[in-house]
C-alpha cells in the first residue's frame, strides 16, 4: 500500500498516518518529494483492510499495490490448470466446446440435441434446468425434472453436463446430476451461492458479471477457490455498456488479459456477447484468435421453437458448420479440434 | 408489440410471421409503408415470449408496447403506495431517514450510534450483520449475533431495524430479527433470493443493481411482489460508469424517472453512491431536491475505527450537522423532517 | 510518480528504471517491501512524460502523484473564480440562469423568449446559431444570421448571450456577437478548437463530453486557460452509460467534485442531461441543492413547433414556475436568485 | 415512424397527432390494440425531425422504422467498397496493415519504421504530424515538419501514408501531403472537420468516438459521404466503459455488425484499444478473424524512447513476428497477406 498526502500535510498528520499503519502491524517508509510527502506500508496489505486511511487527515490517495486475489492468481500455480471435464481436460490443448439448448425443454430435444453437437465435436452439454430470468413472467425452466434429463443425455451422450445453479440450497441437487455447476453472470458476486459451490466437488463455470472489472471477477472465483475448489473455469460473456447494436459488449480483451493474470482456464460465450445467431460464429473464431481454451455455445433443433433465447441459438446445421470453420483459427492458435464424438455417433 | 419487416421483405415472409403471432393467440394488423411494411400484434404480448420473432425471415426489428412489469406499475395503484416502518410510513409527506453503522460490529457501538441517530431525527436504523464483500479476505459481519444486537438496538431506540439478507436459508432468521428485508445491489438479480423475501410478511428495500437499468430494476421488484408482498422500497445507490472520480455513479434522474413510473417508495443512498463523506451532504440535498422519500446514510461512531466503509461513514456530529441542513431542502421539496425521536432521546 | 515493480524483479532491473528516471531530471527514492519493490519520482512529473515507464522491464504500475492540471486546480486561485457575464457574476453568491432556445429559429421568436426569460429572472440567453447534429441531414442552425438575431435580442433584453462555436474558423466571428463561447460535449476534446477560443478575450463554457472523466474535462479546461484564458466556466449536462430511459446520465456528483477540485465555475444543464421536459425542475432544484453556481435550461415559445429538441424545452409557463420553485432551493444552498430582469420587463 | 400512445389516450389526442404528421407530409395508418393504439407513419421519415413528437398529448413512445444513414448503408451499394490506397485496396482481398510511429519524431526514425514494416508485409504508414493529447502539456507533434517527413518517407519506402488532421484549417495542407486523412476518436464528431474532409478528394480514416454508438459512428461517415467523399474507411479502436484493466475497452462486435450495416471497410487498431504492447497480438488476431478487412498498428524503433505511445508500441522484431503469426488467421478468414513490400526491400 502506498498513501500519497495532500499538499501541505503538516508533521503531526504523517505522524498519526505512520501510527495507525504501524498499529496495524506493517512498518512504514517515509519519502519526502517537492509537494508530496508519500509513505510506503511495507508487510501484509490485508491488515489494512479495517484502517479507513482516505480519511485520515492529510491523505489525498492510496495506491494498493499487491493483488486482491491470491489462490486465482497466475503465481499461485506452477502452470495454467487443466480442469478435468468427462474424457477431456478444460485449459489444455484441445479447444473444449459446450454446446446445448438455453433451457431444457423436453427429453426428445435434449437428446437430439447432445447427439448432434456431439458429433459435430462438442466436448460438454449444456442445459438449464433452473433458468435465472429477468422478468418473473418468463419461462425458469423445468428445474428437477431437467436436471434428471440432463443426466441422460449423458448417459446417452457420453458428454459432460453444465447446468447452472441458482440457489444454496439447491448445490448438492446439482452437484448429484451435473458435471460441472454454473453460476450466472447475475450471480456472479451472490456471495453465498459462491461459498456453497466451493465446498462440492465439481468444476465451477462462473460467468462474469454484466458490470464486474476483470478484479472483481478474479475475486469471485477466490471465494470459490477459498473453499478448497480449485477448479474454476472463467466465462465471458460480454459487459454492459452503451452500446445497444449489441445484447451486451463481448470484452475480447478478457480473455488475453485473465490468460496473463490467472492459471484458471478461460472460455468465452458468444451466445450471450453477442445476443444474435450471426454473431455467434465472428465472435467465436475471434475468441479463439485471442487465446479462448474454449467455447460454450448455444444450439436449439429448431431455434425459432425455442422456448428461451431463440433469436441467439444455433441449429445443427449452424452448428456443424461452425466447427468446421472454427478447425483452422484453432490450429492457428494452437489448439487441437477434435474431429467427432465417438461415443456421441455410436 | 410491433414488428417492422426488411427492406424487401415477401408476401410469404409476412403471412408466416403472422401465421406465428396468431397461433400465440394475437391478432395482427399489417401496415405497409413506402420501404417496410410493420405487424402490430393486438392482445397478450406475454404471449409471444417464446417466439423467436428476431429469428424468424423478413424481420428487423421488434418493438415491445407493453410494459413488461404490472405489480410495479403506477398504473397498478390508485396512488403512491404507503409502506408502514415502525411508526413512520415510508412514501408518505415525512422525509425518512434510516442511518447507522455499515456493519454491527458490537452493542454498544450499536446502541450508541441508535441513540445518537434518532435523536438527530433518523427514523429507521441500518446496520449489516451478513455482509456481501467483494473480496472472501474482508470482514464479512458477525451473522446471527449481529441480527440480536440490532433487535436489542430496536427495543432500546424504538427504531425499526433494516439489515441485509444474503441467501434463502437465511430468510426467515433475519425476518424474525428485522423490520425491514434488504437486498443488496449484488443480489437485485439474485432471483431466488427476491422470490423467498417475496413470501414473508416483511418490507423489502431493494438496493438497485450496480449494471441495472430501470425496467430490470422494477422487474426484480415484480418478483418480489409477485409472491405477494407488496411492500417494496427502491433504492437508487449509484450505478457502474467510466468515471472513477466517484466509487459509483449516483443516477440522480432514476429518482424523478422512477417516481413517473412506479407507485413504490423511492430512496437514495448517498453513502455508496459517493463513496466519500463528504459527498454524503450534497448527494443528500440533491436526492431530496430531486423528489425522494428518504435516504439510507451510513453513520459510525468513530468512522476511522469502522470495519468497513468508513471512508464514507458520518460521525454524529456530521449526521446532526446533515438533519439540520437538510430540512429547507425537504421543505422546499414539500416534505416533513421531524424534529427528533422522543422515544430515543428519552 | 510511484513506480510498482513485479514481483522477483531483479537488482539491475531496479537499476535501470532509476537510471532512466533520473535521466529524465528527477531524483528517486527507493523502498524495499516484502514481495515489491516502490521507486518514488521526485521532481518534475512532467519530465517523465517521453519515459514508456510501463514497458521498462520489471515495472509492474505507475501511479501519477501530481494532478495533471495546474491552473485549472483549486489550489492555483486564492478563491473561487468569478466570471463577468453582462451585469452578473458567475461563480458569485447569486445563481445565474441562462435560458432560451435550442436553436435561433428566427427574430420574433428569439425576441419574445429572451424578454420572457429575462422577466422571470434568466441572467443569460442562450441560443445556437451553429448547431452540431448527429445527422447531417438535421437542421444545422441560422449560421451568420442567428448571430446578428442574437446580438440584437442582447440589445433588447439586456441579457448577454451564450452561443456555441464548432469550427477555428468561427472563432472570431462568434467572438464579435456573443458575450460567452460555448464549446460543446462533442467538440470538449477538439484541441484545436479549445486553444483558438483560449485566444479570445471571452468567457468560455465549456460542456463535458459524454465519456470525459472529470480529469479530462479539467485538462480540456487547462487548454483554453494555457492561451491565457482564464474564464472558463464548467457545465454538467449528463454522460454517456448504459441506461436508457434518459437520453444522458446526469452525473451529480461532478457538481461537488469539480467544486472541490478547481476554482471555476461549475453549471447543470437539466435539459440536456434528462431529454424529456418533465425531467427539467427536479435536475434543476438538484443541481442546485448538490451545489452549482448556475443553470442552462432551454425555454421555447411553442415547444411543440422547436426546429430542434422540442420535447426537453420548457414554454414561458413552466420557466416562470421553475424559477418560482428554484428559489426556496438556491435559499437552501445558500445563493441568490434575483427576482426579474429591470432591462427586460421595461 | 412508430407512434406508440398512452394508456387511456382520447380520440381528440389521436386526432391531434395524425394531423401533425399529416401536416408533415406523411400519411398515417391508426391500429388499435386492446390498452394502446399505435400510429404508423407512411413516407419520408424526415419530415418528421422538426416535429417534437414526444411532446404531444398521449404519445409514450416513437420508434423509427428507417435508418438514419443512407449512403453509408450495404443496400446503398451493390457489394462492399474497395477504397484504392496506393498499390492495394482497403476492403479486398488482400489484408491492409497500416502500420508506423504514433508520431513522427524524425526523419530517420521514419524512414527506418517505414523500410522495417513495409519489408514485413504492411501496405500503408501511419504517423502522426498533428497530435491531439488530452494534457496541453503533452507533446503534440512535429506539425508542418512532420507532413513533410511523412511523404519524404512515403517516397523512400512507396507506402502511402495516412496521418491526423485536427482542424479544418488544416485540411488541404495534411491532403497535400497525405494518401489517407485519419480524423481520430476525439474528433469523430467534429461535425465542421468531417464537413471538411469531405470535401476533398483523399480517403478518410475515420476513428470510432470513445462513447459512439455504431449507428453514432455511421452518421459520421454520413456527414463525409454528403459532401461527395464516398472513401470512407471506418476503424474501430475500443470504446470506453467501466473497465479499467485495459486502456479501452475493444469492441469486437462492432467489426461484423458494421460489415453487416454498411458497405464501407472496417478495420481494427489494436494499439489504442488495448494500449499494451502484449496485447496487440491477440486483438490483431480476433479482428482478422471476426472479418476485419484491415489493421492499424503502432510501430516505433525502439519503444522505451518513444515520444508518445511507447507502452503500446510493437518494435520491428515484434511487427515481423505479428505478421508472420498473423497469417493462418487470414487466411481462415478467406483474406490474403502479401508476403513483403518490393518498394521496401529494395
């Protein structure tokens, strides 16, 4: 931490400054410039938390100078993780894509779907089976019974199942059918619920924030990590700005930036950045490009049936032809595309 | 809703988008203009929630006619809504000022700064006794002995008591301690939080999101009421922008706009809008001049020892100090401030 | 400037940073913590501009201690700064409103508003005669002969007039009619704009842009002062951010920032900020509570028949009734609101 | 134009807004829904700009149905525009690099970028003559001297160069010099200086404002195109949000949404946008693959000496690297990237 003070600190003001900082337990080192006196807290910043120093006499500013997070953090570990996801591993070599419905609406549709993505070279399915909705007059999914859909589609598919979870008390019913448990970018800082999931044993997909900095994000997947859950996969899914051309604005600029500042793996939504099917396939080969270890993707049989966010899924189709064209921005960033899903096609 | 076609658009493209809003159960009315012919859609528009209409060929653009909130309509009531907190009513001709600590960290900090605040002219007490932080390494409240501390703060001052739920498991504890259910800023999309205070018999102040327009806002309030208590409080606390000169910042005209639209309370929170004490007395004026209920400000007895927020905490002196300059702002605005609380000076 | 390093920097990496900051003429001051090491700049800041400090091996953040803006900042003028505008002052104890027309439509109209504003206590007219708008095919003002209209509506009312200048070009022509330069939110960062109106022997108002931070808009300030200009006054009229249902987000909290940080003048402009009429009083009266030293509110005789933003124009009406409510408001805060224009109403 | 009315609007006030639109020369088709009924307005949407529509008794909403822009729309031409830049066209096939100083230093130093970039594979030179800083204390270029550099370098190393213009009385002078006139963020609105370029025969680059929307940014190239200069090539740089870990933030979407919207070419820089040398390459690698048909780069010697810009610099090993990488990704994106510069090398 470093506290600048104001033009004309007096003596006395650096003085309580420097007592409180030592009170607190670091040691403190005074350098005087022309204006600015400033003052460096040396020993653990965290102890400073409970010390209002801005408004201490005299303080104009203070600089936090080590990071908020500590197990997210790229020096934590000896090397970018590698979550296993079912056969494969999110974060090494190969591109992971999860694809599925929005919701889940039905068996038939599900299973259909997980066959075709499968094959088509997904890696994950995903579903929701409790849907967060702005309105309270939308459709919030089918909950229990889709969870136990979920679990067949794997069974049939052989692909691992994300689904989110919305509620505390809802993470073990989850974590009983799910691969890997999402929380929304809505409740991406519900504190609770990011405590509860970290005390299960499955992979955590946590979706930034509609107005999270890369920060904040960083500290909601330590709360996750802070449990003993390590395995915390980061999504973006695009920011809140004043653009309106677009659902949300997709922060390309995310993934390079959390690929330098965290181990965690990094993957990208270009259903929700981008809000529209036609943006789906420039917003995935450009994350990609920028370094993404994977994609979750949006995929309906019939999208214009879908009972939520129709307007952004893909068909087979749209599906099959992404993968196909993703194939060499992939291996010009290299990343491996698996070719199909052997037991998805058997 | 209203649908505008593209340029160019078919005959066959426009009988199956109305073939689609009719088997929603709408009817249609189709206007063809010089470029675009435009599909008006009479009747429920909840209707077509499942349509994909962006999805389907020939269409351009959707225009929603409806409001998509009704409970929260000012529409919905024959006038402001009134909501009883203690022996005030919040919504009504008295400027209701609730005020206290950030966190209880203690009795008698908390029966002190109670005291001290309702003798000034406060008519609720704030406190947190669960509290959401950004970072898992901050104080995060002392939980269940704080909510008993701040039902003894009650029993003492004769203030009603607003504290902060965090989860669904924690609802009904912290209604059977607490006057008034608050729902933070990063749980006002926490749906199944705002669904589970929506079943007790408790006010809810509803703190907005820090990335929330002003329809997601009153939606998260439709949720709440549509389980049947209608007893929302909105409070404008500052939204996520570029600018970093402020902690957020205050969206003054969301007070005057959502007054326009809702029957419900509305209150401003000058204390994380600014995020500094002395923006605290301007933020104030400015609130009450713009047409607010009341205001929710954060009061400590020794800010510069405080465990959290005390960069933005008043002392007692400055909560004084603020009732007291306060009062021509109110009466301007054609509100009440009442002198003192006889039962806290007693 | 307080230089951060990485963690594990090296000893000459330490070296070669200091090396070049005092190559650039300051002197440094180093402080080892336990996992960084902090290299204090004293001196000139300035100087360090050429110095890439980000890109230097082993630097991890730079944190500016100096603000960046010299005459602009408080602490350069003995006090606030009073600017003449005709008969008043602005900046002084009464509160200055300038009223009138988006845009100069023509004689008679321009005539009948400054005499009525003027009437009900406007100390300014407003009006443009070069109008920047988003379309090229908008209507894009009178040019030349809005700006004799308004030098001869000066001479009826008595008000002096505020006009906008878009082009270097124009300077001196709009210098010779209007007694005040406006510089647009669109044009706050055209420097070269800014630097041919800090030549002329004119007040300055100068609109924030819609995605300056304060910091930028006091450096755009700093440019028209640095020509010798030292009559710049500052006004508010909203940012640009996610929300929508007002055409720009009011940011109050700019008033008592600005007010605390430089000695000019500081302005709302209510019409601008809301968009829509109803929205005027409620962001005036705040305005003035949160501090300002005066209004811009645009007034038109039928503002249903305004060549340009006729739904946030006030009629003669609802100015008088904003003038009458403003006053117990500015009381409050502690400022004058004169009761009518001598010149005017004669 | 979609005019949507008040719950509970009369006869009279549906009578009063048809006249006015009708007034306007438009005819009106009335549909009448169960709460609301909505007036559509048949002809040139124009006509209604003066009329305050908004304001009239019983309208709650207007939506328009066309476009603002036309001639920079797709339907307004046949294919996408190829804008001739010296050898090569901008929006071909051929992938465009512009690539150079942030400013012209010198002449050795710009003749050194130009000869290493051009041997490297990029068709265009950039540099800066005319610099707009947001501190009147910052370097602000060579000026004339620079001009002069610039097609001396333009000479030696047969790239054509594009470089800043700041004021409109400076546009034939940089159209003397220059190939392409690039009117940066700070001036995307500068309504007088887009007139100007317009009228002169020399494509114009112009840069996305900070805080436009897309539809903002095409009527700025509407304003050039009006004045007869159909060679617009638009560059998207990052827009500005809460984010603050990087310098902007990059709005990838804006790239197809744009190539969907408008038949003008659409390059990328992403040098401003994330404004660290680290992150040049993958948002480089995203634009190609989201379809950008070109790149603007910033290339210096030797960064650590750099004038302006340094920390976002590439030096020529990094600019050889960028584009020996950068070419699966082109060519994954169906474009071409030539191999070197002849003029260059030799």
């Amino acid at each position: 931490m470093i506290i600048v003070t104001r033009i004309g600190v007096t003596e006395d003001e650096v003085d309580q400054i420097r007592e409180r900082i030592e009170a607190a337990g670091l040691r403190t080192h005074i350098s005087r410039g022309e204006t600015h006196t400033i003052i460096g807290c040396i020993g653990d910043e965290e102890r400073l938390e409970h010390v209002p120093l801005l408004s201490l006499p005299g303080v104009e500013g203070v600089h936090p100078v080590m990071k908020p997070f500590k197990l997210a953090a790229r020096e934590f570990s000896a090397g970018p993780s590698r979550i296993p996801m079912g056969q494969v591993e999110m974060g090494g070599e190969t591109l992971v894509v999860i694809a599925g419905p929005c919701s889940v609406e039905g068996e038939d549709m599900l299973v259909e779907t997980a066959t075709a993505v499968g094959a088509a070279g997904a890696r994950g399915l995903r579903g929701g089976a409790y849907k967060p909705r702005t309105s309270p007059y939308s459709f919030r999914g089918l909950g229990a019974r889709g969870l136990e859909l979920l679990a067949r589609a794997r069974e049939l598919s052989g692909l691992p199942v994300v689904t989110e979870v919305m509620d505390t008390r809802q993470v073990d019913e989850v974590a009983g059918h799910a691969d890997v448990l999402q929380v929304g970018a809505r409740n991406m800082q519900n504190f609770a619920l990011l405590t509860e999931v970290g005390r299960v044993h499955r992979p955590v997909l946590l979706k930034r924030g509609m107005s999270s900095t890369l920060k904040d994000f960083l500290l909601a997947a330590e709360y996750v990590m802070k449990q003993g859950n390590m395995n915390v996969i980061l999504c973006e899914r695009g920011i809140r700005t004043f653009e309106t051309a677009t659902r949300n604005t997709f922060d390309l600029s995310a993934i390079p930036v959390l690929k330098r500042e965290t181990h965690l793996p990094v993957i990208a939504d270009p259903s929700h950045a981008g809000g529209v099917r036609e943006l789906v396939a420039p917003l995935s080969y450009a994350a990609v490009a920028a370094g993404a270890d994977g994609l979750m993707v949006e995929v309906h049989p019939r999208p214009s049936e879908a009972l939520s966010d129709g307007d952004q899924s893909l068909d087979f189709e749209g599906f099959r032809e992404l993968m196909t064209r993703l194939r060499p921005f992939a291996e010009a960033a290299g990343r491996r595309v698996e070719e199909s899903n052997p037991s998805a096609v058997a």
